[in-house]
C-alpha cells in the first residue's frame, strides 16, 4: 500500500484490520464502511486521496 511509503501509519492502522476481516458479510461492510469514515474524517491523506476515498465511500460497493 502506498499509505505505508507515505508514512500515513494512522490511515493504515483505521482501515487495515476491517480490510484483512472482510468476508463480505454485511456486519463486515459495516464495519470497512466505518473504518473508511474515520480515515476521510481525520483528513490526513494528501487532497487527491481523500477526494478518492470520498467517492469509495459513496460508492455502492460498501453499501
């Protein structure tokens, strides 16, 4: 992940357990789904990946 060679370490650590945990079960889309607000709610990505984040986030794929 590009994350880690940015050393966003914090990004990483919200978002990376609920992904390795995915099954696909709803309560793990819930949970990838929360994850990926707190990453785009601390704003500590650079512009260009929160604005792609806040269109994962929007997608239908985690709803």
């Amino acid at each position: 992940m590009r994350w880690c060679a940015r050393g966003d370490l914090l990004a990483l650590a919200l978002a990376l357990p609920a992904c390795l945990g995915h099954l696909g079960t709803d309560e793990d889309r819930a949970r990838l789904r929360t994850a990926l607000h707190m990453v785009h709610a601390a704003r500590r990505l650079p512009e260009d990946k929160q604005a792609e984040l806040g269109t994962v986030i929007g997608s239908a794929a985690l709803r």
